[in-house]
C-alpha cells in the first residue's frame, strides 16, 4: 500500500486525508461567524416533537459542532446525551463547561463518523453534518450512524456552503436533492417516519434503522411468507402503481389517538366500547373483515387497510363508505382498486429490505424515477405492517382492539371469514407468562414477529392492546412465548 508523510511520520493516504478535513474544520470552529448559527440548537425542538423521548433516554449528537442542539435534548428532553464530533475544538465553552459539571447528563467524544461508534444509542441527531461528507464516504458514514442509534433525526443542507471561502475550501462536498437524500436513506434499510423539503435548501428525516435490528435477530420478513406468488405480487404491483391513486407520504406525529380493529375473536367483547367511542369522534382504522364487521354494527371506518394480494379480498372494500379513506398495498389484487374513490385511495409499498423484496423495490425505481416513494416494513400479517404504516402517518396513540392471535375455543375471527376455515391437523399450544393459547402456525409466527417488531420501534408507538388474547398477555406481562411441542388435535 502506498504511503504519504506528514510531518516526520509515515500514514496511509486515507489517514491523511481524515487529518486534513479534521484540521479544516478545527480553523473554522475558531471562526466566530461559524459559531453564530446551530442549526442543531434550531432544530431540536423539531426532533423532541417527532421523536417522543422518555425521560434519560440515551441519544447521540453525530457532528455536534457547537454542541447547543445536544445540550438542548438533553435540558428539554431530559435525555442522556453523547455529543460526537471529530473537531477537538468544535464545541461552545458553556456546554463544555456542562460535560464537566454534569457528565451524567450530556458528555463529549472525539470520533470520526467514517468509523464505526464507539456508543451506542436509542435515538440519534445529526444535523448538518451529512452534506460535509466527502460522496464516497456518504454511505458509510450512514450505515456507522444506523448502526449506532435505532431512531435518527436527520438535516441535511441541500446546497452550497457560504463559509467556506473564509479558509478557501468547500464545506459542503456532498450537496444533493431531497430526492437523493430519501432514496439513500432508503438503500441502507432506513424506515422513514417523517421527511420535509425545507423549500429547496435543506431537506429533513427521522428514520428508524429497521435493516440493523433485523439483522441482529431473526429476520422478520423471513418469519412469514406471503401467501401469493412472487411473481403475482410483482405483476399486481406493476398494474397498481399505474393508477390514479394518491401516494402514501409520512406526516408528522399528531396526538390525535386512533382505535384499530383486528378481526380475532375478543374483537366482539368490545362492541359497546368501540360503538361509544366512534360516536365520540375517534377515528376508526379497519384492517380486512373488520371493515365489514364496522359497518354490521352501525359505524363508518375512517381508514381501511389492506395487504393482502388474494382476489377476495376486494369483499373487504365493498360497499364504498363515504369519508372513508383506503389505504390499499401495492401488492393487492388489482380488482380490489376497481371502483374505489381516486380522491380517497392511497396506495402503499409494505416492502422489507429483503431480497425478494429488492426485486419489487427495482419495478419501484424504475417506474416512479426521480420522484420519491417511500416503504413500510414490518411482519407477514396487515396488523404488523399497519402499525409501522400508522405511525408513518403520524399517529402514536394507539387503542388495538381484536388483536388476539390465537384461538378461543374454535373461533379464529369475530365474524365468519370462510378462508380460514380450512382443516387444521396440528395446532400449537403455546405457554406465555403462565397461560397456554392454541395457535396456527401463522398466528405463533405473528406473535414473534410482533415481539421483534416492537424491539425495533416499539418506542415510536404508545400501544392500548386490549382484550384477553395472546398479543394483550405479552404486552402485559412482557413474557417470552415458547411453543410446547405439537400435538395432534
């Protein structure tokens, strides 16, 4: 390998380039016109709004700078802050005066982002810091940040510096589109909640990192398999993206709560509360035959789910509900489209960074170009996805009625679904925190699937499960679940 001096001593080229872009920037922090403006100090209010911290969360400021964003998360946000910047020097004398005075509550660590973090965190702030990076360093400087929170709020400038001229060096090397940004964060598993086009100048995300927490369990999207062919899947995509149907964009978080309805067999203890509380104005999600179920019972839907890429399912949109709004997968059978409302008809890509999926991601690509189009991972059942998709659309409070995943007695929904009426020579018992459920295959699946998921973004959501099924007992016990061994039924 060829080498380059500096000094007396002998370095790789890379070395020599990081203490070039090192020492750059510790001339401009000795700039005070540098100093003037924190746009992590502006923007900090904005990540606490998206983010929902608990108190003494652990959050890491990547590029810090003057470090008075992180200084605010940590006041405001009562989170235990790392501040991360690779510029000994970049940070303002009052908040280094605070990493002293009060190292429990927000400390500073001199680190590169070309390497991998030394701290690991639950969320992550990183504003104006990604458009300093060099483009053949933007991915893996992206990949150590994933790697190292679960939740990251992103801002990112997405235009040419104006300080630069002050040392006679570009500041800015990475400057690109919002478009750019979006798709780049997408390549690398990242799960976008919530993104803006600050009017061309600056765009902003916060993403959760779904491509790191599947690799370190289970993969998720391997746990469930689609019950239709791939090649059907794709071959509805490519028919549905062609319609007129508007584009599932992420909003931001709202504090409006919002009740969803599964179809296990506890949906119908709830029937009164359900009815009350639609009457008192809370938006209703449906999600397959619940959407019927609704309707059987006098209440119109707000918002109706679907995944699946089975045929029948267009019985699940039938009749047409006025108000209501259908958020219909890509994937869906093409005549579940067909007559629904263009002007209340959202299409969504339930896309995991699997490689099957790639393949469905490429048809995507191609056809939306340029223009940005955004997935929801998550499991193999439309509760798992829906909830990812939900909080996408901004809602955090969640109230889950009907999300039993197992049997009472022989009923496996709350109404008749014919489709599942299929004969079932193994079932699973399957022991949680004490109690043993009777379970299909695909229901034990969904209960895994669940548990992983709300490791992942468990945080980004403030579930309400109720009833007295599988999925209520996890959450209120937190237990593991284990399947016994199967017995013939």
């Amino acid at each position: 390998m060829s080498t380059a001096k500096a000094g007396t001593q002998t370095y790789p080229p890379e070395v020599i380039v990081r203490t070039i872009e090192q020492s750059k920037y510790e001339k401009m922090w000795d700039i005070d016109d540098y100093r003037a403006v924190s746009p992590g100090e502006q923007l900090a209010q904005l990540f606490l709004s998206q983010a929902k911290l608990l108190p003494n969360s652990t959050c890491i400021d990547f590029g810090c700078g003057t470090g008075r964003g992180g200084l605010m998360i940590a006041l405001f946000g009562k989170a235990i802050v790392t501040l991360m910047d690779f510029a000994k020097n970049a940070l303002d004398e009052d908040v280094r005066n605070a990493t002293i005075s009060q190292p429990h509550r927000i400390s500073f660590v001199q680190h590169d982002l070309n390497k991998p973090s030394p701290v690991i965190a639950s969320y992550g702030y990183c504003t104006d810091v990604m458009e300093h990076i060099p483009p053949e360093e933007v991915d893996v400087v992206i990949q150590n940040i994933l790697n190292a929170a679960s939740h990251v709020f992103f801002n990112i400038s997405t235009v040419p510096d104006v300080m630069g001229e002050r040392i006679g060096e570009p500041l800015h090397l990475s400057v690109e589109p919002y478009e750019w940004w979006a798709k780049k964060l997408r390549e690398h598993g990242a799960v976008i909640h919530w993104s803006h086009d600050m009017s061309g100048q600056a765009c902003c995300f916060y993403v959760s990192s779904w491509a790191k927490t599947t690799a370190e369990s289970t993969d998720i999207e391997y746990e469930g398999k689609i019950n239709t062919a791939l090649q059907e899947v794709q071959s509805n995509v490519r028919e549905n993206i062609k319609g007129p149907w508007i584009r599932m964009v992420p909003h931001e978080v709202q504090s409006t709560e919002i009740m969803l309805l599964c179809g296990g067999p506890s949906l119908n203890d709830f029937t009164d509360e359900i009815i009350q509380l639609r009457a008192n104005g809370m938006p209703m999600v449906t999600t397959n035959g619940t959407y019927n179920w609704a309707i059987a019972n006098g209440m119109r839907p707000s918002m109706q789910l679907l995944i699946d890429a089975q045929a029948f399912c267009k019985r699940f949109v039938s009749p047409v509900v006025d108000d209501c709004k259908y958020m219909i997968a890509s994937q869906c059978h093409p005549s579940v489209f067909e007559g629904l409302p263009p002007d209340r008809t959202y299409i969504w890509h339930p896309l995991n960074p699997a490689a099957e999926d790639k393949e469905t991601a490429a048809i995507l690509d191609e056809y939306y170009g340029d223009e940005i189009w955004y997935s929801s991972p998550g499991g193999s059942t439309v509760t798992l996805r829906g909830l990812c998709l939900l909080r996408q659309l901004g809602f955090h409070k969640i109230h889950v009625y009907g999300f039993d995943s197992c049997y009472r007695e022989d009923a496996h929904h709350a109404y008749s679904q014919p489709e599942n009426d299929y004969a079932r020579p193994k079932m699973l018992p399957v022991s949680v925190g004490g109690r043993v459920f009777h379970c299909d295959p695909w229901m034990f699946c969904q209960a895994e699937e669940f548990m992983k998921q709300v490791r992942m973004f468990g945080d980004e959501i403030d579930l309400d499960v109720k009833g007295d099924g599988l999925i209520a007992h996890i959450v209120k016990t937190g237990a593991e679940l284990s399947a016994l061994d199967t017995q013939e039924e």
